[in-house]
C-alpha cells in the first residue's frame, strides 16, 4: 500500500520552524568558535583547488591506508566558490545539518504524525554530537546530511515510486563512501532496501543512479591504476588484514544516541538526558519492528527503511580490520531521532503527549549546556581563532610571509592552516626549523609558534619591526605578527661573497652558543626566485687541522621554494657534545633534492662542486 499525500498544517510549519531554528542557533551561533586543523585545512585545500578548476582525482589522507575518494572536496567546492574565507565554508557545514535537522522533522511528519515528528526535531536538533559535528570542516560532518537526504529519496523512490527519487537514492547510496569511506554503510542499507521492496517500476531511475555514482569514482580509480601504485598496494594491505570481530561498533552507537560527546549536561546532566533518549529511540525502533513484521505487506511501510538505516552502522562494522571511531556512525543520529520520535505511539490518546515534554526536556537541557561550553569557549579563552585576526593583522597590501614548523602544506599541520587562511593573498611559508626568510622592502612575518628557533635568528638579526602583536589562538599555540624592514642584519662575520649558480650568494656566517648547543647561521641573498627546485643546505662539520675527517653533519631545509629575488636567508645548523675546544671547521653549500647533486660555486671554475670552507671556531 502506498500512504496517502500528508497535509501540513500551520500547526505544524510553526513546530518545524521551532525545530529548524534551534539546529541554527546551536550549528550556526558563536561563529568562530570552531575547530581548524590539519584535516580541515588539507580537506579546505582540495576544495579551493576544486573551485579554482583544478579537479582533484583523490581526496585526503584516511585512517587506512588507502586516501579517500574525492567526493568531500567536490561538495566542499561549493562554499568556495563564493569565498576563500573557511568560515564561510564553516557554515556551510553547518547549514547542511541544519536542512538535515528539517529532513528529519519531515520524514517523521510524513510517517508517523505530528506527535512523533514534534519528539524527533527536537532530539535531533540538540542532539550534543550531532550539534559539534556540524560546526567544522569535516568529511564526516556531511554524513547525517547525506543520510537524511538519502532516506528522502527512499521514501520517495521505493514507497511513491517516483523516478527522482529512484535515481537520488541509488545515486547516495553509491556516492556517500567517495564522500568518507562510512558511507559504506549507507551503501549496504541501499542494497538490502533494494532487495526487500525488489522496486519494478522506474529501474532505468535506479540503474542511473548507480551509474552516475560509479561515473563519480571513476577518476580516483583511474588514477589509482594508472598513477598510484601505493593505492593499490594499501588496498592490498586492507583486504589481507584479519577482521577483528567485537561489540566495539554497538557501544559507539549508544554512545552517540546518548550523546556521551558533550560540551556540557545542561541541568538535568549527560547521564540522565542520554538514559532517556537512549529509551526513547529504543522504544521506538521495537515499535518499528513489530510494525513491519505484522503489516501484511512490510516493505511497503517505511518502517523498514528507519530500521535499515539506524541499525546497519554498527551491524557493518561488528567485523573491521582497523580500529573503530564514534565518528564513522553520524549518520546513524537522524535516524536515531526519527526512532525516538515513534516511541510516541507506545502511549494511548493523550498520554501520547509525555514523550513530546520528555523530548522538549532533553532538548532544553541539552542546547544549555552546548550554549553554556560555547559561551565559555569563546570567552574564556582567547577568541582570536585562526578564522579572524591573523587575516586583518596583515591584510594590508604588504606580502607575507608564514613562519611555521615545515613549510609543506601537504603534510605540516601549521602550513597547511595558513595557506587556507591566506589563500587569495600574496604569502610565502617557511621552515623556521631552519630557515628564516627577511624580504626586500617591508613585510609582514607571521610566527606560528613560540617556541620556533626563526624567532631566535629574528631576534639576532634585528630587523627594523614597525609593528608586533601576539594573539592566541584558543588550544592553538599564539602567533606573533611583525611587520619588518629588509637590511643587512648585524652580527656575520662576512665571507666571500660567494656566488652561486641560480643567482644566489653566500654572504656570511655567525658562530654563537644557544641553550646546550653551537649554532652556525649562514647568511644569503637571493638573486631570483626558485620556486621550482628543492635545495637542502650541508653542514660537514670536522674537528681539529681544516682537512681533518668529518665528524657530524647536518643537512637542513632551506624552504627554497619560498625564495624571491632580494630576499635575505638566513639558514642555521646546530652541533651539541662536540669533541673539546676546537679548532673546528664546516663545509657548508647547497644540494639539490632528490638529486642530491651540489650547485655549483661560480668563484672556482675548477673546481664547481666544492664546498664553502669556514672557521676556525672555538667553543671557549
């Protein structure tokens, strides 16, 4: 039996709108008041290359050892399209479980009436994990979403028989693991609702569906046989990995209907708002099972479709060959809610009404406590997230340049965060490991941590500084920002100069004790960018006459990459223990990577690849 066309009435538009605009307050307020990391800075990456037309063909890095598909990078797109800026991208999360929130509230008045569709919203609109999952840039943060839309389509689809909903549901159902590798899940849910309800008109919608999904994945596979070796070889690695088989998966999933991830317990507390509705929801999924057992034509109910959806998440993954995260289930919480929600029909008459008050009361003391965490979050501690003050403190039509712990955004967590944040500006990122980069004319630096030895040589150098503000950052470490002033810094001993291919000059070096170590600083001058090279700088450091043999070595990162003509570097090395008081001498130049091939010296023609010999040094 197909049911009959729902109609809404004032009553219920004005629950939904309580509904929807309780999941905005909690997913949409305190802007700001959001993680940035390393995975939403490489996933906010992927997505602006995407918006700029550079497609990728592989998303981000996973928890197995195979990337994952593109699919997050492609949907993350869209915000970026309309601004760099990650808040921006941020509340695009955000919006999407919001909508998922109504998906819920509609579901639930579609199939069980207003009662259950009242219980439902407002457990799913202050549901504590569902509400800190939607405030991030995450690939998992889109999984309730695309779950919620999935089920729109299967009630669509396989209960009214509608094309486009055939073709979206077989769509989702094939696409949600390009999106997480969790989606998984919600392609086995599609496969058993496709053998139950054996839908017989429109499977052209349905087949189309999957072929547009497979269409999807067709450039991650490609290039995983044609270019990714390694791909293919951690498919390899998983498929030969013996399942572990516990109950790991279930206590995730009550954890989550629990809502045991929580910023804080309202007035009534963790433990007794998630006793109830962790009661609820199991009231309500008994109520749905014996619905679709007795009807006489079960897979026509949509029971069938709330009962696959909550419970093949943690059925799935009983067996699973890497360890289990709580994350992998969010898109078990909508359906989760729409199971509280039927537990209303456990009542008689007007009794039914104590499970919409239980639900109002979890809500209620649920969205206090999230507001209470969020308020204390962004006043009790520093509000300057990476969203706002290190983009203002040196948009200001000086370049910058972003001096963090590595410079490769592909792999480093600090470069990855800033050249998001600063990704329609002019900006450069720097090893301050090792490296230090002072550009010609005035500049902004942004140090991203404290404790980085660049600081040090800045603070050696001593640079003309216009401006300096330090600001935290929240559990980030703080920035310090200075505005600087290209000159020779004092303090190197001159050498040479010695002239290198490339255009660049050793100038000269500073010998000092810093801590427990001897620190040698060189000191360049950049000619004309080499943005296309990676160079390395070797310290073969030797003890006693100046030919004597090596004793340590140190090759650094020079962040050649960042190099632009009438640029000052200044690249250290640092030696501890070493043997006596010297005399000590250092053979020191430039590599180039992987060649590991010396660029030559242009001084002595006769001899290129030696080294630039310095000393003698003394440690008295």
């Amino acid at each position: 039996m197909t049911p009959s066309k729902t109609t809404w009435s004032a009553l219920d538009l004005a629950l939904g709108t309580l509904v929807v605009g309780l999941a905005g307050w909690l997913r949409l307020g305190w802007p700001g008041v959001n993680n940035f990391g390393f995975d939403e800075a490489y996933l906010s990456r992927l997505a602006l290359e995407a918006a700029a037309g550079r497609i990728p063909a592989v998303g981000m890095p996973a928890s197995v050892p195979i990337p994952n598909f593109p699919g997050a990078a492609w949907l993350m797109a869209l915000p970026y399209l309309l601004s760099s800026d990650p808040l921006v991208a941020t509340l695009f999360v955000g919006l999407a479980n919001v909508a998922a929130v109504g998906g819920v509230f509609y579901l639930a008045r579609q199939g069980w009436g207003r009662t259950a569709a009242a219980t439902a919203g407002l457990l799913a609109a202050a549901s504590s994990p569902w509400v800190l999952h939607s405030r991030s840039i995450w690939a998992q943060n889109l999984m309730a979403p695309l779950a919620t839309l999935w089920a729109v389509a299967a009630f669509a689809g396989l209960i009214r028989a509608r094309p486009g909903g055939l073709f979206l549901f077989g769509f989702l159902g094939g696409f949600a693991f390009q999106v997480h590798y969790s989606g998984l899940t919600l392609g086995a849910a599609s496969l058993l609702l496709i053998g139950l309800f054996r839908p017989r008109k429109h499977r052209w919608a349905l087949a189309a569906g999957f072929a547009a999904a497979a269409l999807a994945a067709a450039p991650f596979v490609i290039t995983a046989l044609c270019c990714r070796p390694e791909i293919i070889a951690g498919l390899r690695e998983m498929l030969g990995r013996p399942a572990t088989v516990d109950a790991e998966s279930l206590r995730q999933w009550v954890g989550l209907i629990r809502g045991d991830d929580n910023l804080g317990g309202g007035w009534l507390g963790v433990d007794l708002t998630g006793s109830i509705t962790l009661a609820l929801v199991a009231l309500g999924l008994a109520r749905l099972g014996v619905g679709a057992f007795k009807d006489p034509d079960p897979v026509r109910r949509p029971n069938v479709i709330i009962l696959a959806w909550a419970l093949t998440p943690p059925v799935f993954f009983l067996a699973h060959p890497a360890p289990l995260y709580a994350n992998y289930q969010l898109m078990v919480l909508p359906s989760a809610a729409i199971a509280a929600g039927v537990s209303a029909n456990f009542l008689p008459g007007r009794w039914t009404v104590l499970i919409p008050a239980a639900a109002l009361v979890v809500a209620a003391s649920q969205a206090a406590g999230l507001a209470d965490g969020f308020h204390r979050l962004a006043t009790g501690l520093p509000v300057d997230r990476p969203f706002s003050r290190p983009l203002f403190l040196v948009r200001d039509g000086r370049p910058v340049v972003v001096i963090a712990p590595g410079d490769a955004p592909e792999f480093d967590p600090e470069p990855a965060i800033f050249d998001v944040l600063l990704w329609d500006y002019p900006h450069r990122i720097v090893d301050g490991r090792s490296a230090l980069i002072i550009p010609n004319g005035e500049a902004n630096l942004l140090v991203t941590s404290p404790g980085l030895p660049a600081l040090e040589e800045l603070q050696a150098a001593g640079p003309s500084a216009f401006r300096r503000a330090e600001f935290g950052r929240g559990g980030w470490p703080p920035v310090l920002a200075l505005t600087v002033n290209n000159g020779q810094p004092p303090g190197f001993a001159p050498f040479g100069p010695v002239p290198l291919a490339g255009d660049t000059e050793y100038l000269g070096y500073r010998w000092r004790r810093v801590g427990d170590r001897w620190r040698l600083s060189s000191l360049w001058r950049v000619g004309r960018p080499r943005p296309g090279e990676i160079l390395l700088q070797f310290h073969h450091l030797r003890a006693g006459d100046e030919n004597g043999p090596v004793i340590t070595t140190q090759d650094v990162r020079v962040s050649s990459g960042a190099w632009r003509g009438g640029d000052l570097v200044i690249v250290w090395a640092d030696f501890g223990a070493l043997p006596g008081q010297g005399p000590f001498w250092v053979d020191t130049g430039l590599y180039q990577y992987p060649e590991i091939r010396r660029v030559d010296r242009l001084d002595q023609p006769m001899n290129p690849q030696g080294p630039i010999r310095l000393g003698p040094f003394y440690t008295d």
